[in-house]
C-alpha cells in the first residue's frame, strides 16, 4: 500500500518532469541559480514520481556520501533576511515600537518562539515585488497542506478521537489565536507601512503557521549548549523542504559554516526518490504537525502514548480500601513533585518497547511500593532509590523482552493502564484490520479517513501488543 505522503497535489498547470513546462518551478530553479544554490546533475526536481507533490528524483546513481545540493546562508529565509528585518531585529532588542503598549507587549517573544519568522512570512508572502517570490509561489494555497488544524472539529474528533492529535490542535489553535491577538496584531497595527490588518489576517498567520511546521528547519545546538540555550528559531531552507520525508530515509541535511548541504546516507538507484528526514517522528507527529502518516508497519519510529494521568487513575481505580487510595494520592503527589510524571505528559511506545524509562520505571517502583518502603523512599525525596536504578536496567527491564519479567503488581498496573488507553479509541483493532485489508472499502475513504485509519490501526497494534506482554509471565 503506497505511503500517504507529506503534501497533497496542487495544480500548477504542468507535470514538472521537465521543469519548463512548469513556470512556477522554472521560476525557482533559476531563482535557486541567482542565489548560489548548487544543484547536482544527479537529481531534477518533480512532481511526477514521487509520493506527494514536488519531490526530488535521482537521474543517475548517488554514492553515498554524496553532496545532492549545497545552499549558502544568505539564501535562507529568515527573520534576518526579509524586507522588515530591521524593524523585526528593533523589536527582539526590546526597543519600543508604539507608545501606547508596555515594554511587556514590545516583545515578540512567545512561548512558540516562532512570531519574528512568522511575520516575516507573512509580509514576503503578500508581497509580489518580494526577493523570495520565486520560492514562495511554489505553495499557492496552505490549506492545502491539510493539517488537522484545517479539519472541521467533529471531524478531527470523531476520526482521530485517542490519538492525541485532536488535544494537540485545540492547543495550537488556542496558541495561535492568543499569539496572534496578544503579539501580531498590535505590531501590525503598529507598523501600517510595510503590514495590514486587513491583508496579514489571523487566517493568515494560521495557514503559515502550518507551512512552518511542515516546511521548517532548526539548526541543532552544539552538544554543550544544549543544556544552557533555548532551541534555535525555524528558517526557511529553499530545495531542502522540497525532499519528503519517510523513516527510512536516503539524505540528511548537514550545516556547515557557510552552507547546509544534503548528503546522501546510502546508495540511492537511478529513479528513486531522494528523502530527507524530519527527525524519528511517530505518526501522530508526522500528521499534526506535516499532515501526513506514513502506511503501517512502514513508520519504524512509530509509537503509542499512555497518558501519565492514565496510569494515576489506574492506580485509583486497583486501590480497594480508602486508605489504599490516599497512599496512591500521596505517591502520585510525590512523583509530581520530583517532576517526574506531570498532567499532560504521556508514557511513549515505541516497536520494542518503553521510550520514556526512568519516568515509566520510576512511575511503576513507586506506586507499587508497600507502605513502609515508600515511607523511607519519602523521607530521601527518592533520591538514593533512583541512583540504584542503573539506567541500562531500567531500558531491559521496560524492553518487550523484559516486560514479561516484570513482578505481577508492575505487570497488572501497566496493562490496567493500557486497557483504559484502549477505551479511549472510538472502535476496537478489529474493524480497523479489516477497514484495512479490504482494498475496494480502504479505495472509497477520503484522504483524511486514510490518514486516520493508519495512525489509529498502528497505534492500538502497539497497544494491543504491549497488553499481551503485560499478561504473560517469564521466569
């Protein structure tokens, strides 16, 4: 079954085998040649052959190792490389903008960290004279990318109810609009020479929100900093957005000094597809934030969440006297208070077993303890238990190897947890295994329902199998 890919068709009026009959891609070919961008002959852009819209392609065998394209710096698209970058740059500083607002509604800064990007966008991408015309017109509508935040709710809800895609967009929706009325708008507002209310809508800034999460970059931290810095800002890398994305994927993008190259990791044949790489992303990932899934079992960094919140009330829900029920309440307070479990946070699954160790590891050790070991375990604030844990032991002790192994309490309270997990989905496995093998019903679904079936389907098998190891026991 074919991938559903990154990016629905769009129309440009040309099938961009070959680039001349496409003048929007023509445009940003030579466009790429003005900036210094080097493409290798190996490759051509198109949108015939790939799995969604415009893809790259290998006109001839690529080594591994080798550079597919090399883009310098100054064609990158960012806050520092617009039109209103000074007005931008004025504004990150701190210095006023309007006279009217407080040094607190100055700030662009916001908890996405993405405003200064996004209303460079939004000034480029509505101005025709923009230096970055060529690129932006590839993309003529990004409602078209088909983010769940562009579903009607009762769509989102009743095909991805479980997922945890339908609280991830209501989160973002409510971001966007406060960002947008709280940030965007008064600098706007306040800078009616270059931006328009009437033009930069809130509509607007959703859509390119969308594009940023679909198309963006981040360069990563050097490992020392990782610790002491906020994550870099997204930019805009013209060519590089271009590759889609699967797990397995044949190039990487590298950042160099003066330039980001895209490297090839292995062999890739003559007629395949170049991809790139996003990042080990689960498929809920993949269509909340790009608007695609990749087809079971084709996504080998898929996973399946357990709410940290699930596993309290499992825990509540086994207690069978009052008492037994406040020392759950006081273990869970505990675990909160050592940060090591939160409300909205979720033990992750993946294909061979826990990803989350010490939190899961430490979750389970404590709300299994008898009365009088967490009463010491309390009186250390857990510190001295968790430095026995060795960190390689906790990852086999939570493998799918190890869960069997697991005393009966752990064993118990994990599959409570998931089978509550599983109530959360609207259907069982069943339906969606045969949804799935039936290749006349699976033809007739939209391609939001296919989308769905796939992160649901491949997330309950995760489920269903983790259930199973949680009922067998290993001596």
């Amino acid at each position: 079954m074919a991938t559903d890919a990154k990016r629905p068709k769009q129309d440009n009026g040309a099938s961009a085998q070959n680039p001349g009959e496409d003048k929007t891609l023509h445009s940003f070919l030579s466009w790429c040649k003005e900036v210094r961008l080097e493409l290798s002959e190996k490759v051509y852009v198109s949108r015939e052959g790939t799995v969604a819209d415009y893809g790259m392609l290998a006109r001839e065998e690529i080594e591994e190792g080798e550079v597919i394209f090399s883009i310098p710096r100054a064609a990158l698209l960012n806050q520092h490389r617009t039109a209103i970058h000074s007005i931008l740059e004025k504004a990150e500083e701190g210095c006023a903008w309007s006279p009217c607002l407080s040094p607190e509604e100055e700030s662009l800064k916001s908890q996405s960290g993405w405003v200064p990007l996004l209303l460079a966008l939004m000034f480029e991408y509505t101005n025709s004279e923009s230096y970055w015309s060529p690129y932006l017109s590839l993309w003529t509508d990004f409602r078209a990318l088909d983010h769940p935040m562009f579903w009607p709710e009762e769509e989102r809800e009743r095909l991805l109810q479980g997922t945890g895609v339908p609280e991830a967009v209501e989160r973002d929706l409510a971001n966007i609009l406060k960002e947008y009325n709280d940030i965007v708008l008064p600098f706007i507002q306040s800078h009616r020479e270059v931006l328009d209310p009437q033009k930069h809508t809130l509509e607007l800034y959703q859509s390119l929100v969308a594009f940023v999460m679909a198309y963006s970059f981040q360069e990563p931290l050097e490992e020392d900093e990782e610790d002491e810095k906020e994550p870099n800002p997204p930019m805009m890398v013209p060519m590089a957005d271009i590759l889609n994305h699967v797990a397995n994927h044949n190039a990487n993008l590298e950042f160099r000094t003066d330039s980001l190259k895209m490297v090839s990791v292995r062999r890739i044949k003559k007629g395949e597809e170049v991809f790139n790489t996003y990042g080990e992303l689960a498929n809920w990932q993949l269509l909340h934030m790009y608007g695609f899934v990749e087809s079971y079992p084709s996504n080998t960094n898929d996973s399946a969440d357990i709410q940290m919140a699930t596993v309290y009330k499992a825990a509540l829900q086994a207690a069978r006297t009052e008492s037994e029920r406040s020392l759950v309440v006081e273990k869970w307070d505990l675990l909160c208070q050592l940060d090591i479990v939160g409300e909205e946070r979720a033990f992750v699954f993946g294909q061979s077993g826990s990803l989350t160790d010490e939190e899961l590891y430490t979750s389970l050790k404590v709300l299994c303890m008898p009365v009088e070991q967490f009463k010491e375990f309390k009186e250390n604030e857990g510190w001295e238990e968790a430095e026995e844990d060795d960190e390689d032991e906790m990852a086999a002790a939570l493998s799918n190897e190890g869960i069997p192994k697991l005393s009966l309490p752990w064993r118990q309270l994990l599959g409570d947890s998931v089978t509550l997990t599983l109530q959360d989905y609207a259907d069982k496995l069943q339906p969606d295994k045969e949804l799935l093998g039936d290749r006349q019903a699976y033809g007739r679904l939209s391609s939001r329902e296919r989308l769905a079936l796939q992160l649901r389907y491949g997330q309950k098998v995760t489920l269903h199998q983790l259930l199973e190891l949680t009922l067998c026991h290993s001596i």
